[in-house]
C-alpha cells in the first residue's frame, strides 16, 4: 500500500531512507491487522495472554523499567522564537532539535518493520476532528493507536482528501533513558518521540497531538483543546446538559466522567452519559454555544485505584478486549492491582511478588480499552458536530480554604479561577505534603505555547453573540479538623452537578461571595447523606482572610508569565482582592 498523497508518501520515503527499516508496513486498521498484530507480539513476548474466561480479548504488556510514564524534563516544545514557548514549556531551537533527533533516529529501525498509522482525532466526518500520521517500529503503538484512535483506511482517505495532517515519527529505539526526547514543533504540525515505548510518550495521538499540537492548532483556527472530560448529565425529564471539567491527575476525572449517579437519582431518572475521559476539543458553534467532541476513541487510563467501590463502570468496560500495561498477575492469570480483590502471585516486572519490591502493579499501570465498551458510553460522542457544553468545571485537591463549589461571575472570572487552580501533594507523590501546585486549566504539561497567549486566548471567546458556558470550581477533597474528607464523593458529586445545572437554567439563586457564587441554604441536595449542618457550613465556608492571602499568591503566580499575561486578569485578580478587603472590613 502507499499513498496518493504526494506530500505523504515524500515523508514517508524519506524517513525510510533515515531509519532503514527491513520492511514498511501501512495500517489499515482492520481487525485481520489487529489479530496478525497481537499474535506476533505474543510470540516475541511483547504481549502475555491473560485467563481468556474470565478477561476475553485481554493481555498484558510490561514495559522496561526505566520507561513507565511521561518524561516532562525530556519534552520540548520548538517554536522558532523561544518566547512562544512560555516559561511552562522546556524549549530547544527547531534545528538544533531537528538536528538532535534526526542523529538518533539514523539507522534505528534496521531489522525492524516500520508501521505506518494514519489516524483520525475525532468522529472521521467531523468538522472538529483532525488527523495525523504516526511512523512508529512498534506494533504495542500501533496496536494502542487503533482503540485510543479511527485508524486506517478511512482516516487515509480523509488525509488524502484534505491534504494536511500532524507528522509523528516514533521509535522505541534502544529504550534507553539517556537517549530519549519528545520534540514538538508546533509551526511545522510534527512531533519526534524517540526511547520510550510508553503511551503518552509513544502514543503520539494522544498528549502530543491532542493537547500540544492541537492547542497551537486551535490558538491559530479560534477553537480550545482541553485536558478534559466530557459528560452528560439526564435529567428526569429526558434532559441532557453537558459538562466539561479540567483536573489535574488524582483529581478524579475518570470517575467523574463515569459517575453512577447515587440511588435515589437512579430511581427518579437521573442518568449519567460518557462522552471523554481525559480530552476535548471545543469550537463555537453558529448559535453562539461551544460544542465539544472527545478526539480519543478510547481510554487509556489509570489502573490503581480503579475498583469496584471507586469505579465499577471502568471495571466492567476493561473486562473484554484490553490491552493492561504494568499491572500484576493472580495464580490464575488475571490482571490484578492496588484495591482489587484477589492477591497477586507476579508483580509488574514479571517476579514472583514480595511486598518489599513495592507495589505489586507500578503506580501508573494502563489499560487501553475501546470508549464504546463503557455502559456509560453516549451514542453522543459520535456526533460530528459535538454535543452543546452548558458548563465547564475546574477543580483540584485542596484540604482546606476552597469550597466545594463556587461559580465564577463572568467568562473572564472563570478564566482566572483555570488560571489559578492548582492541588496540593500528598505523601503518596512527594515527600514534601501540602505543597500546593499550581496547575492552570490541568494543562501545564500540555498546553504547546506560552501561558500568557493561552489565557489571552481563552478570553478571546468572551463576545458579542456569544453563549458561554458557565465556569464553576469544585473541590472533593476539604478535609476536617480529624484530617477526613467531609465530603462523600464519587456518585454523590452529581448533587454538586445538579446544583450547577440548576444555575444554568436559572433555578438557583445561589449566595454572592467575593470569590464567587455559592449554594445558598437547602439548595444543594443532601437527602441521604449523614452530613450534619456544621459539615456543609465548613464545605461551604469562604474565608475572607485565607483567601485575601490565596489571591496574593495568585498574583504571584500571575506575574511570573510576564508581559504576556493579559492585563484583564490582573485587574481581575485585583478586584477580587478588593471585595475582599471591603468583606473583611465590614
């Protein structure tokens, strides 16, 4: 197979003649491809079957230890001027980096077949979806590429009818930690990932096309690629309203977007539909609304953690037809992690489990699986025109000061409370605890230019015709004078999301604080629930004094983006500060 794109098949040739592959392989995405894919990696030992009867479809890849998450210290971003990178980006000169990659990628594939992956992000006949094309030496990529992406065929065909794609080149090269970078060249629409096999280094659709390409994409196009889920809450009456919310990670997004809905909203009618996990892509639409699609086509997700008590949507969705990565064995051959039941026999390495190696499965252990196997998974996220976002959420892991929810007064408002939500550490990441971080929009890995034009960007929605969803802040994890979470979490979040949906459509009158609205008494749901009225009064409790000192750490965080920054988040950020002077005063 080639193209008939002649810009693509020139790459293509092109990098064959760099790497020198034994073979070239073009992706069609079929399931032939797929079963001939997962026989040869089970005969090199890249993939161990998994117990067929109980995980039909189901295998397992173990990684080289060095290579089991994102390298951020080894991510560039390579703007010809260093100043669009921003501060929050690691930058390296387009030739230079180009030059770097080029040396290591000399040769890299002899003996290897080179795959070829035209993908889609995004339903393949819609207006918001983009493609690309990952050459990788892979097969685990490109047997990863086909669930997360539409690969093959019909993505090829939409490349050669419109004549642009994202350019991926990937190899896993020798996997060592000393040669191993991920460029992207945002003005060129190229990424180059060398020395890692693991997916969001290697998955180049995922983190590397969907958020830092694509957010440069969309600065220069006027629409947002987001670290977001996308969810549809059913009302009752039939009703669905659409919500997309920004975490960082450990934040929750995956139960969030997977939500079982408590059960006495269950018995009245409340449902719960998934349409993305982890990204979205917004653009307004001609009636003014932002209409958002997921560019994924399926999850790659967190494994510990991930149980019966916390997620059994997730549970059952990665039962069939799942690639695990880095999780633990059972004695009889099941996939098995932190807060499963069962107990391991086989860690992640691969040897015979001993409590004293650590955790049996490694703390950021995958699954790979198909959006459409999830029982939340809403026909929805097909659409080609994406589903209308009545309100979008930030949130992160604050202990203390910030309420459960509060909604920003006006688009520029919700702008900073994205710009400055951040989380704290816990032991289990940093040996320093509470150190808060802050992370703007949950894109500081991601976002592929300086922060100071994204944020200038996103104000940029703000105008006449326009139909803004309203922004709104959540935080789970306020904690008590015990140290224990006041609030319950998981499926009672949609109490929180009701009372968001309720302000949407003007039921809600809410409290005005300096920082913001709040629910007023009684309008936040709480039948059931064993929370008594001093729990919600701290759940809810604005502290002018804190955050008098909140907002001049803002400010701090603020300045550091430089000349960049737009002048109307400092003057926000001044004028919540004086309401919240005048409230302390008075």
């Amino acid at each position: 197979m080639s193209s008939k794109l002649e810009s693509l098949q020139r790459w293509v040739d092109e990098v064959a003649a760099l790497t020198r592959p034994a073979k070239i392989h073009w992706c069609d995405g079929s399931d032939a491809e797929y079963r001939q894919l997962v026989q040869q990696m089970l005969q090199t030992g890249d993939l161990i079957e998994l117990n067929q009867e109980t995980h039909p479809g189901c295998y397992l890849h173990r990684s080289s230890p060095s290579d089991v998450a994102r390298v951020e210290h080894l991510t560039f971003v390579c703007t010809r001027d260093e100043q669009d990178a921003g501060p929050n980006n690691h930058w390296m000169a387009p030739a230079a980096a180009h030059a770097k990659m080029d040396a290591l990628f000399d040769g890299c594939m002899e003996g290897r077949t080179m795959y070829v992956i035209p993908y889609c992000m995004g339903p393949i006949d819609s207006p918001l979806a983009r493609c690309g094309v990952e050459i990788t030496d892979s097969p685990y990529v490109v047997a990863n590429m086909r669930t997360m992406t539409r690969m093959g065929a019909a993505a090829q065909a939409r490349i050669e009818r419109e004549g642009t794609f994202v350019k991926g080149l990937h190899s896993t090269g020798e996997l060592d930690p000393e040669r191993r970078f991920i460029m992207h060249f945002p003005e060129e629409l190229t990424i180059k990932s060398y020395g890692s096999g693991y997916g969001g280094n290697a998955l180049l659709g995922k983190k590397c096309h969907a958020l830092r390409i694509a957010s440069f994409q969309a600065k220069s196009e006027g629409w947002l690629a987001e670290h977001m889920l996308i969810v549809g809450i059913e009302n009752p009456k039939g009703e669905t309203h659409y919500v997309a919310a920004a975490f960082p990670s450990a934040c929750g997004k995956t139960n969030l977007a997977m939500l079982i809905p408590p059960e006495g909203y269950r018995k009245n009618g409340w449902k719960v539909w998934t349409v993305g996990d982890d990204i979205c892509w917004m653009r307004p639409g001609a009636d003014g609304r932002l209409y958002a699609i997921n560019p994924e086509a399926g999850y790659f997700g967190v494994a510990p953690g991930t149980s019966d008590a916390t997620n059994p949507n997730a549970l059952t969705t990665i039962a069939r037809d799942t690639i695990f990565t880095n999780v633990a064995v059972t004695a009889d051959n099941q996939p098995w992690w932190e807060g499963l039941p069962g107990k391991p026999v086989t860690d992640w390495q691969g040897r015979p489990y001993d409590p004293s190696n650590g955790p049996a499965a490694h703390p950021n252990s995958r699954f790979t699986v198909s959006a459409r196997q999830c029982p939340t998974w809403s026909p929805r996220a097909e659409d080609s025109q994406g589903v209308p976002i009545s309100a979008i959420v930030f949130g992160g892991r604050r202990p203390s000061l910030v309420p459960l929810v509060f909604e920003a007064r006006d688009w520029a408002h919700g702008v900073l409370i994205g710009a400055a939500m951040g989380s704290e550490t816990t032991a289990a990441a940093t040996g320093a605890v509470g150190v808060l971080r802050r992370d703007s929009m949950a894109m500081k890995p991601f976002a592929g230019y300086h922060y100071g034009d994204y944020f200038r960007h996103w104000l940029s929605f703000d105008k006449p015709g326009a139909k803004l969803p309203k922004i709104f802040h959540v935080n789970w994890f306020r904690k008590g004078e015990d140290g224990r979470f006041l609030w319950p979490g998981y499926g009672d979040n949609l109490r929180v999301l009701e009372w968001m949906i309720d302000r949407v459509e003007g039921r809600a009158k809410g409290r005005q604080t300096p920082i913001g609205t709040v629910p007023s008494d009684g309008e936040l749901k709480l039948d059931g629930l064993a929370l008594d009225r001093r729990t919600v009064d701290t759940l809810l409790d604005v502290d002018h004094a804190g955050w008098s000192d909140e907002l001049a750490a803002i400010g701090e965080y603020l300045h550091s983006f430089g000349e960049r920054l737009p002048d109307e988040l400092h003057a926000e950020q001044q004028r919540i500060a004086n309401a919240l002077k005048t409230a302390e005063a008075a």
